[in-house]
C-alpha cells in the first residue's frame, strides 16, 4: 500500500482529520519583508512566491466587520458549500473523490465541502491543500503524491472564490502537462462557491459577495502562510512550502469559522437539494470578468498590465491586505459585502472611485509604476 511521508509537512490548527497540508514545513525560517520591498522587488522581477508579506494582524474594528459579514452570510455560505459539493458528486459519476483545496483560500472551503460530503452523502472523502501559484503552476510533486495514493478517484481541485481567472488558466495548463507527462486522468474544472468572473464550470453562485474567510488571512486558514516557492528552500522533489504562526494562536477562528459554517447545513438541506439538482453538471465559461479587467487595465496603466488589476471582493481584499493599491472601484459603497473593504481603506488611506456599471462588486488597482 503507497504510504505518505507527512513528517516535514507544515502543521495547521485543523484536526488532522480535516485536512492535510502537502506543503514543506518552512516555518523557521524568516522570508517576510514589507509591502514595499516586494513592490519593488517584483518590479525587479522577482516572484510573489519567493517572500511572505509580513502577515497582517486585523484592528479590532476590523475583526469586528469580519464577525459581522459571518453573522450576515453563514446561512448562504453553508447552502452553497453544500450546492458545490452535490454538483462535485454528479460531475464525479462516483462516489471516490479525493478534494484539492488550493492554498489558501480553497482550505477552509475544501473543509466544509468534506464535513458536508461526510454528513450528507454518507462519504468519506480525503482532503488535501496544495499550492498553485501564477506563472508557475500548481505543485506537480503534490499532485504525484495524491494520484499515487488514490489511482482510482476523482481528484477535484477546490478554490474560494475566482478573480479574472488566473488561477483557473494556471490550472488548465497545470493540467494538461501532468496529463501528457504522467498520464495522470485529471480535468481542470474548478469548483468554487463563488464565479463572479465566469471562468469556472463547477461553483455555487456567479454573484460577486464576500465570502467571510477572504476578510482574513493565516487566522481564518489554519494558522497557514501563503505558499513558497524559493530556491533557497524548495530544493527539486520537494512540495511547494508554506509556514505555521504558532505567535497567532490567540488571534485563531480558523475552527469557528468552520463550526460556524458546518452546523448550518442542515438547515439549508431541502434548498440544497432543490438548487443542485436544476444546475446542469457543468457551466460553461464565458469570461466576462476578463473583458471588464482589459478594459480597466487599459484605462489605468501605460502597458494595460492585467496582473495589476484585482476584481472581485475576495481579491481586493487580498490587494488590501497583502499590497499596496492605489485606488479602489466600487460599484456600490452600500453593499453588505464591502463594507470591511470601506474599514481597510479608512485604516490605510486608500481613495474610493464609485463606478456604478462594474461588473464587479469590487475591484483593487495596485500602484505602479507604469499607471495613467
């Protein structure tokens, strides 16, 4: 029986039983460096991958927006978490699936979609995190790893939320060299409980709204850094790595959020139920977001660079905790879904533009260098 070596896996302040992170134990090592370094280093030409922000610790007025946009969207985020996860189980045609939570923002989804796989359908499926990064593509090794485990399963690759798509089209390509190489029988179709950008065929809504794990970073994922991926310390045949705040414990709802989440579903089962089966087992992709981030790349910057350009709640507010934008869209100020992103920009003097015709709900414009 193929066995796997977890003893320089990175831990989480998940019950091993929820997850397991194949992701190099790196958290030793000191690789984080202010928002303005990697600004500039990146404009260097360095990868995000090879540094960590410094991780950012949330105001009490912003916890508080956090706690708030849980109260407001947990009843909607248990009933999507469970509309994804029966559209996983038909697109499947099986009942041995294996989920891949893409670091980190996939983690806690691929969590729930297991407690309620577990709870619902009587199925017990594995749960990984792996890392996927832009411009590099997801860890082969990881993926190796999960096929060599489980020859026979379906593998489904799980995320939050998707932007204008990068992630999505990392994956595809990802996809298609593992296929070819290895011959390794996986598909690129994405499950998310959010599609706003219209770029994945398998998700639980296409509405732009804050999904309450995007209002925060390591604290609401296990304890877990973004992923690395630096040769210094990822030496050939290794994972991707990652690394575990211990000096965060205190600040940790990683469990709650979960808990939160889990013990909504059946509440939301006969709706569930109803919504899943009038969904056809896959949607096509249409991306439409893309369309509206070409247009705002090529209005804001001189090389109409898209990368700069982040769309969609959950990204900006990455943007917001991880970079430095220099502006902020909004199509509408009054919209539950981002108020904490008013409470960021308040917090980092960010300017607010309303633009009532965004496709988005939210769009980050990240400075520049180059921009108009």
């Amino acid at each position: 029986m193929v066995k796997l070596n977890t003893t320089e896996l990175v831990k989480s302040s998940y019950p091993p039983e929820d997850i397991t992170f194949l992701l190099k134990d790196l958290s030793n090592i000191h690789i984080e460096s202010s928002i303005e370094k990697r600004e500039k280093s990146f404009q260097q030409g360095s990868h995000y991958s090879e540094s960590l922000p410094i991780e950012y610790l949330p105001s009490p007025e912003y916890t508080e927006v956090y706690q708030q946009a849980l109260k407001d969207s947990a009843d909607h985020v248990a009933l999507l978490v469970g509309v994804l996860t029966r559209r996983v189980r038909k697109f499947a045609n099986k009942d041995e699936v294996v989920l891949i939570s893409l670091a980190r923002a996939g983690s806690p989804i691929g969590i729930l979609m297991k407690r309620y796989a577990n709870n619902f359908l009587k199925l017990n499926w594995p749960h990984f995190s792996i890392s996927i990064l832009r411009g590099k593509g997801i860890d082969e090794e990881a993926v190796k790893a999960i096929r060599k485990l489980y020859p026979n399963s379906h593998l489904q690759f799980v995320d939050g939320w998707t932007g204008k798509g990068a992630i999505q089209k990392e994956l595809t390509k990802s996809v298609q060299k593992l296929n070819d190489v290895y011959q390794l029988q996986l598909n690129d179709d994405l499950a998310v409980l959010s599609d706003p950008g219209e770029c994945a065929t398998l998700f639980g809504t296409r509405t732009d709204f804050l999904i309450p794990n995007a209002c925060l970073n390591s604290t609401v994922s296990g304890l877990v850094s973004r992923t690395i991926l630096n040769e210094q310390f990822i030496k050939p045949g290794d994972y991707h790595g990652a690394k575990y705040y211990a000096e965060l414990e205190k600040d940790d709802v990683s469990n709650d959020f979960i808990a939160n989440i889990s013990k909504r579903f059946h509440d939301q089962e006969s709706l569930i139920n109803k919504l899943a089966a009038d969904f056809p087992i896959t949607n096509e992709r249409t991306w439409r977001g893309m369309r509206e981030v070409e247009f705002i790349a090529k209005k804001f910057y001189k090389t109409a660079d898209i990368s700069k350009v982040k769309p969609s709640v959950g990204e900006t507010t990455r943007v917001l905790l991880r970079r430095k934008p220099f502006k902020i869209l909004l199509r509408d100020t009054n919209k539950e879904s981002v108020q904490h992103i008013l409470q960021l920009c308040r917090e980092k003097n960010i300017p607010i533009e309303i633009v009532p015709d965004l496709f988005y709900l939210a769009i980050g414009l990240i400075e520049s260098e180059d921009r108009l």
